[in-house]
C-alpha cells in the first residue's frame, strides 16, 4: 500500500493510495476523508471477544473498514491527539506490543488482537492488564502523543523507559517492571516517578516524547 504522512511535526494525517480492491482497517474515528470509490463499514475485528478485550486495552470496540471497492481512491487518516503517526512494517516474523490509544490503523493482512500482561505488570502498568497485540504480514500506523523516538539495542544491552512513555516494541524483547529509584518505594513517588520497564535487547523500542498520563494531571491542577 502506498502512503504519504503528511504535517508530520504535530498534527499529521495518513494520506494513503488504495488500489482497487485493496482495503485497511482503522480506528473507529481515524477516517477524516476519502474518495467516492471507497466504502467504509464498522465492525468488530475478529469477534465480540476480541472486540471486548481491546475495549479493556483502551483501544475501540468497533473498527472501521476501508476498501476501494469502485476503482483507486485515496483516504485520510488521523488520531485524536497531537503526536507523531510512525510506520512500522512487519514481515511476519515477529509482531508488535503497543500500548493503549498506540495503534490507529493497518493494511490487510496485519490483525489485531490483545495480549495479557502478568499480574505484576497489569497492576503497576499504566497499560493496565492488557496491551494491544499486532500480527501478521503488512504495514501498521502507530501514533502516540508527542514525537516517536526509537532506541534501538544490542544484544544484551538495556534500557530503563518510564512506563507512561512507552509506545510499542517487539514482541520477543524481554522486559520487566521496576521501581523508578534504588533507594525505595516512597523515594519513587515522591521523585515525581514511579514504575519503569527495563529491556533488554535486541530490539527497536518506540518512546513518546510526552507523557499522557502527566499532562492529564497538569490539565487537572489547572482547574483547581
């Protein structure tokens, strides 16, 4: 599938060329635009199941269709959130674990599904219990709010990342949650972080330069 993104600095949309009878599968609200020969229907991906479990992983119940079905036709894509929208494209041989509100759309081929993080990581986690699993062949759109940064590792090398700033990784990366500071519990929270993941390479994760989570609390003691 050939694509533009377009205004990338804070506000980008996809731009996305579809041939006749190709088709992606998008957020429930990431269609701003498209052309008279394509259709767009709702759906739940891959059953009532799945749909519930990426409800729990802050992702839509629904999903939108995309597909030319009347010739070549273009869409436009965007995510609520001002951030970066990044490519990813996978060949099948591993797949990808995003975090909540990360994924916005895919090409056919690619599915979308949730994976169970242990109760350790689902308690401490800002992802909660669930993060949202991508598979198969094909391109994938991640956004995130801020620019996307990647780090890439080598083997063995590690990385400690605040959980509220984590985007997606690999699936065959190893990584474990911890406390933020050496010296305990209370120093952690009152440093201002809390939980942290440390990876362990190799592997390309995806960071966000903002943190939703702190700007939620800011917009908050804004109000007061």
């Amino acid at each position: 599938m050939r694509y533009e993104i377009l205004y990338d600095q804070a506000f980008p949309i996809v731009k996305a060329y579809l041939e006749q009878g190709e088709g992606l599968k998008a957020e429930s609200d990431a269609m701003i635009a498209m052309s008279p020969t394509v259709d767009v229907t709702g759906g739940v991906d891959g059953g009532i199941i799945k749909g519930i479990a990426r409800k729990f992983s802050g992702e839509s119940f629904f999903m939108q269709y995309l597909k030319a079905n009347r010739g070549p036709g273009e869409v436009l894509l965007a995510h609520a959130i001002p951030g970066a929208i990044v490519p990813v494209q996978l060949d099948g041989s591993y797949g990808l674990r995003v975090q909540k509100n990360g994924y916005l759309a895919s090409s056919d081929g690619i599915d979308i599904s949730t994976a169970a993080q242990n109760v350790l990581k689902g308690l401490f986690s800002k992802e909660g219990f669930f993060v949202v699993k991508i598979s198969g062949r094909g391109l994938v759109f991640i956004s995130s709010y801020g620019a996307i940064h990647p780090i890439t590792l080598d083997q063995g090398q590690e990385i400690v990342i605040d959980n509220g700033h984590l985007v997606a990784w690999p699936d065959y990366m190893s990584y474990k949650m911890e406390k933020a500071s050496s010296k305990g519990w209370i120093s952690s929270f009152t440093s201002g972080e809390g939980l942290v993941c440390r990876f362990t390479g190799p592997g390309t994760i995806f960071i966000q330069t903002r943190n939703p989570g702190a700007f939620k609390s800011w917009i908050g003691s804004m109000s007061k």
